[in-house]
C-alpha cells in the first residue's frame, strides 16, 4: 500500500525546458548566437548539471556555479562571453521563472492527493533560493506542507545519493516500498529511488529510452496519463 508520494520539481511539475526557451530567445535577441535552442539546451543542462555538483561538493561559490554553467555552454559553441552577459542571462532566467506554472491537469490533481490519506513531499535538486522561488511561483505550499518539502542544498547531498533518499525515508517514517517517486530524470530520479527499495514512476517528457525494468518501476509519458495513474493508486 502507498502511504507517500514525492515528486522532483524541475521538469516534472513544470515545463522547464519551455522557460529556458522563454530565457534563451530573450538573450538571442540581446546577444545573437547562430545556434539554435535545440542543440544549445542539452549542452547547457550538462553543463548545469556539472557545475552544481561541484557546488554541493564545496568545490565552487554558488555565484559561480549559476554564471559558469552559461559561459561553458556557450562556448562549446565557440562562442565567448563576459561575466556580465553571464549574469544577464541569469537574471533573465530570474524574471521568467517567477512567472512559471504547473503542468496541465497537476493542480486538480495535487489537490486530490493533498486530500487523500497519502502523504506529499517535494524532493528537489538545487540552491535553497532557487527552488524556493519556483516552489513560491508554483503555489505549492497548498499541496506540500512546509515540512515535507525538501532541497538538496538544505540536506547537504542530492540526488541520486543513496543519503538522500535515506534521509526522506526516515522523515517520513514509512516503509520503503511505502513510498513512490516520480521524476523525469533516470538516474537522478529513478535509479536513485529504486536504489533504496522505493517504488519509481519515470515521467518521460523528453521520450528518453528506458534502461531496464524493475517490478517498483512504471513509465510514463504524458500528464493526463500520469494523473490518471495517480487517481488509481
């Protein structure tokens, strides 16, 4: 029986790739690249992906890690910029991601849950004040309780560590095949969660292929499929 669910924050509760498009055609029209938003956006998550980890690792600043990521991605497309346009494009970044909004179907569906007799929690990667500021933009207060709400930074590991999850599970204080996780990312995500015995749902937005089956594991591709699945649970 499913006592909680958990769900990651970025590009599973929102679009994210739809804001840094958003980000990324505004800083075109500033600072023009001939490189399009489909080749540039993977090169970037990598490189955000990478920079962050130093960051938890105590390796970088925080500032460095939000302004590096955009001057390495760029330039795998030989194309150099400043600090300053560094910064513009984070400051950007900034304005469009105080004005995201949930997936479709999401808030009907959070608010089922929230009423359910299962318990909700965020689990997300990130700096404190960038998720808190997405977590106010969202509205998801109304659905997660402040004390189930929880930010790698504030933790002092992310996901996949086993740590991570560890943490959640004793907070939580259920069974680990109590608990399920949905995210978009397969070894953030996924492999993370299925590591401690927790069941997974892989929210494929990006139609990624899947790496092997697992009995705690289902994918799924669209929000009106994964809300259904929800409503069954």
């Amino acid at each position: 029986m499913i006592k909680a669910i958990g769900f990651d924050l970025d590009d599973t509760l929102y679009d994210r790739n739809a804001v840094y498009r958003k980000v990324y055609e505004a800083f075109q029209s500033e600072t023009p690249c001939n490189t399009l938003f489909e080749s540039f956006n993977p090169v970037y998550q990598d490189c955000s992906k990478k920079h962050y980890q130093s960051f938890i690792a105590g390796n970088c600043s925080k500032s460095h890690y939000q302004l590096q990521r955009t001057i390495d991605a760029f330039r795998t497309f030989e194309y150099e910029i400043n600090l300053n346009q560094a910064q513009r494009f984070f400051d950007l970044y900034n304005d469009f991601k105080n004005r995201l909004t949930l997936r479709p179907n999401f808030h009907e569906c959070l608010l089922h849950l929230k009423e359910s007799s299962v318990e909700l929690f965020l689990l997300t990667n990130g700096a404190n004040s960038g998720q808190r500021s997405k977590i106010e933009a969202l509205e998801l207060n109304q659905y997660f309780d402040e004390d189930r709400i929880f930010i790698s930074e504030d933790l002092a590991c992310s996901k996949p560590d086993i740590e991570i999850f560890n943490k959640i599970t004793s907070s939580l204080g259920c069974e680990k095949d109590e608990i399920i996780y949905i995210g978009d990312e397969w070894k953030n995500d996924i492999e993370g969660s299925l590591s401690v015995g927790w069941q997974a749902i892989y929210f494929n937005v990006h139609n990624k292929p899947i790496l092997y089956k697992h009995p705690f594991l289902k994918e799924i591709h669209f929000e009106k499929d994964l809300c259904n699945l929800l409503y069954s649970l």
